[in-house]
C-alpha cells in the first residue's frame, strides 16, 4: 500500500512529488504516480513543442523544485549560458532549460519507481484510504490520494469548428490535439483561429515555415500582460480578499476577472508587430461563425454570412473546456462520499487542499481555494507547500 497515491504527471503532479520527496522524505517506493504516458510532463512537452515556445511566461522562481533558487543554480552547472536562459527584466527562463530542469528533478528522485502508466477508470474509499483501480484492471491502494489533473483533453471546439471537423475531416485540428498531423503534410495557406499566446506562438512558426501562406484570425486586439494573472495573486495582495470572501460564487467571479484570458507577454507582441511590417496580411479580425469545405478549401464566413478568410487547413488555438476535468470517474466517488462542490461543480476544500478524508486537489479542482493562479506553475508551488505542510 502506498502513502501517496498521486492522479496526473505534468507540472502539478511532479512538482508534488517532489515537495513529498524533498521536504517529507517520502520514498520514491511510497508514491504511485498515475498518468497515461510514458513519462512525466509528457503532454505539456507535446504542447510546448507544437507551438516552439522559446521562453516560459513566468519567471525564474516558478518552477518543480523546493528551493527557490534551483533553476537558476542548475543554470550554472549546466551547459546553458545565462544569456541564453533566461530572456528579459523578469528572467523567464529558456524552455530547453526549463525542460533539463524537470528532467534532472525526475532523475535525481528517481520518479520512474513512483511512475505508474495508466488511465484511472474509478476510485473508490476504502478503509484508512484509497483504491484506484485503471482501465486495464491494474489496482492501486494508498493512504492519501491527490488529484492532480488538468484540462489538458478538454479542447474547446467552437459550433462550426465541430460540423466541419464532422464533414470534412482533415480541413481542421486544435493545436493542442493529439492527432495533428506534422505541418509539412497539411494543406496549405493556414489559418490560426485565435489571440492568445498559443495562437501568437503558432502563427510566427507557420510563418516562418510557410512565408505569406498563413493567417492569424482573432476576434479581439492583441492584450498584451506580462502574465494571465495580476502578480499581486502570488500574495496577500489579492489573495486576502480572496480568501475571506465566503460565497463561492462571488470567488469563481473573481477568478474569471482576474484571468488574463486570451493575452500575450510584451515580447511576443513585439515580434508580431515586427512580422506586420513586413507581412500586413499575416494578422486579421473577424469571428467565425460558418465554415465551409469545397474542393479542398475551406471558406470562413462571419455571423452576417460575410467571408472572413480562404484556406486549405484551419488549426484552432482556442484554448480549453471550463468544465470539471475528470468527471467521468469523479462523479460516482462526489455522490458517494457526499463530497461538497460549489454550485459551478469545482470542489469546495479546506485551506490545506482537503476535499475529503486523505483526499486533495491541486491545479484545476484547487481554484476556488488557491485563487486564479492555481492552474500554473506557481499555483503548483503553492498547492504543493500547503498539503506538505498539513502532514
């Protein structure tokens, strides 16, 4: 039986598991690690490729290690100059440093003890704990389990982004899809639907790799932020009110507000803006409401029936469902155990991360606690910190 059973290996997971093995000295044999790939961080390093993200958006000190200061001290005794690691005023670090780091933390604690490859089918409580039990039949009993899951296969699909993905298979991907096929092998021009900063990233690469063959088309002007939150939520700031307001509802209103959504850092707004010098044709508004498939082009139209663009492939960088992730196998165990959820269905849970005995939340399942950061990499610090604390 294991002490801590922990459902998701991307940033929130891993970054767990280290608070546990650094700070608790947790074995690597006491921790059961479930996630459906074959190594940590899997899809987010899928995601982060896709769109060739040269620089994080947070800065040096956000990261999966205890000690602050890890990333930059594995800078220098790495192969990286420093120059070339961290980019700007804010030292956001280089994805290839950042990708190291993770990959010597996986290493240096020996995660492939704790790895458990699998997709969670049910969990059940059992006494003095937990019983997972995986599609494949495999089960998996600990004491503490933490739900660690993201809404990394929860893509948002417009209306007519899923009518022409269903007649006319092919014309239209999410960026963020598993079954996006290598660029070079699409069809021609391209068009980005969106205004973010996976749109924004995935535009100057197709530009790059297909020059005045690619469109990206978004419904707002660029927001330009240096992060999808105000910084004053990483304290007392925000954080205070947050924490002393009781209605649930009014906390979910406040994570929607303070959610940067659809936004890009300074430096990426740059390099746009750079790119339309040259490229006028590069960027165009409109918002999508009919899209049609002849001939192997694809039309898109606006709510007047006007038409906004022509293209051969359309790649959605739209972002994610805003549902409950997990909610196949987490409903059954919320109605069994009685577990209390806010009325947008997202648990509600102790300051520690406790929704029920020996059960925890982090990243997603954690929002309506830790506030509009919960998601990201410092939300992952902080969800961490809390539930090693209350051991």
């Amino acid at each position: 039986m294991h002490t801590w059973i922990i459902i998701g290996g991307g940033i929130q997971g891993m970054t767990l598991a280290n608070f546990l093995r650094k700070q608790k000295a947790v074995t690597a044999e006491e921790i059961a690690i479930i996630d459906p790939h074959e190594e940590p961080l899997a899809d987010w390093k899928r995601c982060t490729e896709t769109i060739s993200m040269p620089f994080l958006r947070s800065p040096f000190v956000h990261h999966l290690d205890v000690e602050p200061f890890s990333l930059t001290n594995h800078a220098k005794n790495s192969p990286f100059s420093e120059d070339a690691s961290f980019f700007g005023r804010l030292k956001r670090p280089s994805l290839s440093l950042f990708r190291e780091h993770c990959e010597h933390l996986a290493r240096e604690q020996d995660i492939r003890r704790s790895w458990i490859q699998g997709r969670v089918a049910s969990i059940n409580r059992i006494e003095n704990g937990w019983h997972v039990q995986l599609e494949d039949g495999t089960r998996i009993t600990g004491t503490n389990i933490v739900l660690a899951i993201g809404a990394g296969e929860q893509l948002h699909w417009p209306d007519w982004a899923q009518q022409l993905r269903t007649h006319s298979p092919g014309s239209v991907y999410h960026v963020f899809d598993r079954e996006l096929p290598e660029f070079d092998l699409s069809q021609a021009p391209f068009t980005v639907i969106g205004g973010g900063i996976t749109a924004v990233h995935l535009t100057l690469k197709l530009h790059k790799l297909f020059p005045g063959q690619v469109t990206l088309l978004k419904r707002h002007p660029f927001r330009v932020h240096d992060f999808d939150s105000d910084p004053g939520w990483l304290g007392p700031k925000y954080q205070h009110a947050f924490r002393k307001t009781r209605s649930y509802t009014r906390r979910r209103e406040m994570i929607v507000r303070a959610r940067r959504k659809g936004s890009i850092p300074p430096d990426l707004n740059v390099k746009m803006r750079n790119q339309l010098r040259q490229f006028p044709g590069l960027v165009a508004d409109g918002h999508v409401h009919k899209a049609d498939h002849q001939h192997g082009t694809t039309a898109l139209y606006n709510e007047h029936g006007g038409l906004l663009q022509q293209t051969g492939t359309v790649i959605l960088a739209t972002g994610f469902q805003p549902q409950l992730p997990g909610r196949e196998w987490l409903s059954p165990i919320i109605e069994e155990q009685r577990l209390p959820c806010a009325d947008c269905g997202y648990p509600v849970v102790s300051h520690t991360l406790q929704w029920g005995p020996g059960l925890y939340v982090m990243g997603p399942l954690a929002e309506l606690e830790v506030g509009p950061i919960s998601r990201n990499i410092s939300g992952a610090r902080e969800a961490a910190s809390r539930i090693v604390a209350a051991q």
